[in-house]
C-alpha cells in the first residue's frame, strides 16, 4: 500500500463515521460524497500527479 491508498482508507472511515453517528440528511450525502473520494484514494481511480500540460 501506497501513502494515497492509506490516506483513502483514512478519509472513507472518517466518512463512515460521519454517517453513522449523524441523523441529519444533508450531513449524510455529504459524507457519502466523502466515502465516494476516499473509495478513489483507495482504489487509485483519480490521478493526484502533476502532469506536465505541455506535451
């Protein structure tokens, strides 16, 4: 595992936890939004590289 990969695992279970402990709605897709990043961070689906724009 990477460090992308355990920032992912940190970011999906605070968004769990966000889930499970908030009873209000908007709070709730918002941590679903957050899960959904953290899933990328995971499974290496969004590049966070810089790239060069000029190639």
């Amino acid at each position: 595992m990477n460090r992308n990969q355990i920032i992912g695992i940190a970011i999906f279970s605070v968004g769990m936890a966000i889930y499970f402990i908030s009873e209000n709605q908007i709070i709730g897709t918002i941590s679903g939004i957050i899960c959904a990043i953290g899933l990328a961070y995971m499974l290496k689906i969004m590049p966070f590289s810089k790239r060069n724009v000029n190639k």
